[in-house]
C-alpha cells in the first residue's frame, strides 16, 4: 500500500496539473507501527518513486500511537527525519493522554473522530469538547484536521474553530486513483 501510494502520488504529478501543497494520505496500521524495519521501508518506498517525503502524510490511530508510547516517539523522530508528516488519527476517542501528546511532539497534526462531528452540533457538551480539541492543538501547535464532514453546517462550525482540513461525504464519497484523477 505504500509503495502504491508512492506511486500514484509520481503519476499524478505526471498526468495532472500541478496542484499546491498536493500530497497522498496512508492509514497506517498497528502492525506497520510496530514493524523494526517500517522506517527503512518508507525510506525505499520514497526513493523508488523519487517524490519529496513532504508529501506523504501518514495517519496512525490514537489506540495504536498510545499502545507503546516510547515506540511511539521513536518511530515519530524517524519519520520526522525522512521528512514525512504525521496525523494523529480518531483523536478524541482513544486512550493517548496530554502527556502521551506533549511527548509526541513530532506529531504534526490531531485528526478530530467522524464521531465527534456527527454530534456536535446537537450536543453542546460535545460541541465544548471539539472547541477543547480546537484550543488544545493550536496551544500545541498542531494543525487541525477533522473527518466525518457531512453538511455546510458541520464545516462552518469547524472552520470557526480553526480546523484548516477537513475530509468527509459533504465533499466526496471516497474515490479510487481513477475517481480521484477525475476529481
């Protein structure tokens, strides 16, 4: 998956208009995160499809990332030295508390759960806890992500609180490569 991610990445910028700040996402699993010779195998996939590692973004659950957080440091600082970004992913849901985060400072951005954004424009509570999140990762400074978009009112909500990208059914359902090229 990495290295097919690489490579359509390289064939975009071959067939397709060039796109700023363009680059490709991977969801990385717990296996992947917890694999010695993950590092050396980004590193490969980077150099056989020859694109800038700023590119790559990976995306790594909070329940995998809070598992082992001294793995998780590690891998971080690895990454962060191939040049590649990290997410972490379903943020506000798992077990990763503010110390994990602040250790974790590598990170580059917090994805807010599909979860949380289903409900908070009808549950103030929940609503509070995405402006924590919101406040929590600007202080840190990690930029804003949030998934699960499903309405114009969703992303105004979110845009007020400073979430710079979003991803949900409000854009698109996902696409393969070819929907995607499309798009």
């Amino acid at each position: 998956v990495l290295r097919e991610a690489c490579n359509q990445l390289k064939a975009w910028d071959a067939g397709l208009p060039a796109i700023e700040n363009f680059g490709i996402g991977v969801n990385l699993s717990g296996k992947q995160w917890a694999d010695p010779g993950f590092i050396s195998s980004v590193e490969a996939a980077l150099k056989s499809a020859d694109i800038d590692p700023s590119r790559l973004h990976f995306e790594i659950a909070e329940k995998f990332a809070a598992a082992d957080s001294k793995l998780t440091i590690n891998i971080l600082a690895g990454l962060k030295r191939l040049g590649v970004s990290v997410t972490l992913d379903n943020y506000g849901t798992g077990k990763s508390s503010l110390v994990d985060c602040q250790r974790w400072n590598a990170l580059d951005a917090l994805k807010l759960d599909r979860s949380l954004v289903a409900e908070m424009l009808a549950d103030r509570d929940c609503y509070e806890t995405v402006e924590l999140i919101a406040m929590l990762a600007r202080k840190m400074k990690f930029r804003l992500m949030a998934e699960g978009i499903e309405s114009a009112a969703q992303l105004e909500r979110l845009q007020m609180l400073g979430y710079e990208l979003v991803q949900g059914y409000f854009f698109s359902p996902p696409l393969d490569a070819e929907g995607a090229s499309e798009l």
